[in-house]
C-alpha cells in the first residue's frame, strides 16, 4: 500500500513539473487542466498528494481564476486531512475567502462554482460555510450547456452533472434537465 501511495505521489510530483515547465513557457493548455484535474481528484484521499498539489498552486506567479479555485479547493481538502479542529477551521475559512476571490474573477466559470458546491456540500451547516450551495447551484444549472461551459471537456461536465445528480439538491425539473443534457454527452 504504501509503495502504492509512494508511485501515486511520485506521477503528481512529475505532472506537475511538466504543468509548470509549459505554464512558465506561456503554453497552460486544455492538456495542463486535465493534468491538474486529475491530480486533484488523487488528491482527495491523499494527503502527501494534497500537500504536493497545493504547495505547486501556491507558487505560481499568474494565477487564472481556475489555478486560484483549484488552489482554494487544495485548502479545503487540507482541513479534511488535518487532525487538529483549530486547524482544520483555519484552513476551512482560508478555502472559502480563496475560492470566493476565484469566483469574483470568473462567476460564470461552473468549474469553479463545482469546486465551491462540492465542498460546501459535504460542510456540516452549523460550520456556516455552507451560504453558496443554492447559489453555486442555480449557477452551474444556469451556464452547464453554455458554450464556454463545453471547453471543459465531456469527462469534467460528466462529473460534475453526476454530481448534481448523486447530491440530492436539485428539485425534480432541475434533475431532468442535468439528466437530459448528460445523455447528449453520451
């Protein structure tokens, strides 16, 4: 398991490397963001991956509002793997005002409305950072079959419509709409 976890860490420390050698070239592509979508979702179970990914986002000098929400999500996901609840609070508020700057720059960015949405899905509400659910909700239901919504790429909107789907704040119309525009991505 644990060379498992070493080999795991090891290919986000070299992604990574590559995303930084082509953002400090000018060339961030779609290729980056998968890179780092996929380097976010190790990092959910993973601490050492957290750190990694996080300590990456945190030093880069041009942050785009989606390196910023995934730098906010990284936040996140450290109050999750950290023991102490000082800490873990403090990395919760941390989280929420870096997202929310992420989001002032690009509202309309349903990537970075998921990142917020599903996070604050999982808070529970007496923490109160739970204010952006309806919100982000509406948002992404709003822009999910906008243009700019389909430079995501089909797996990102797949997540995130199954996440809308599995989370049980959506009213019924609402369901068959996600529901409908995942068919078309089939």
């Amino acid at each position: 398991m644990k060379s498992v976890l070493h080999l795991s860490t090891y290919f986000v420390v070299v992604m990574l490397s590559m995303i930084s050698l082509s953002l400090s070239f000018g060339k961030s592509s779609h290729e980056d963001l998968l890179s780092l979508r996929k380097a976010y979702i190790s990092a959910v179970e993973s601490e050492s991956i957290t750190d990694s990914l996080l300590s990456y986002l945190q030093k880069q000098s041009t942050k785009t509002p989606t390196l910023l929400a995934y730098q906010g999500a990284c936040e996140g996901l450290k109050a999750k793997h950290v023991f102490n609840p000082y800490k873990k609070l403090d990395y919760l508020n941390k989280s929420q005002q870096t997202l929310a700057k992420a989001i002032a720059l690009d509202p309309t960015n349903i990537e970075l409305r998921f990142l917020r949405f599903s996070m604050q899905h999982y808070l529970p509400p007496f923490l109160g950072h739970s204010k952006n659910l309806e919100e982000d909700r509406k948002t992404i239901l709003m822009y999910l079959e906008d243009e700019k919504s389909k430079n995501l790429g089909i797996p990102t909107l797949i997540i995130i419509s199954n996440f809308l789907i599995d989370c049980k704040r959506c009213s019924p119309e609402e369901l068959f709409k996600v529901k409908a525009f995942l068919q078309t991505l089939s």
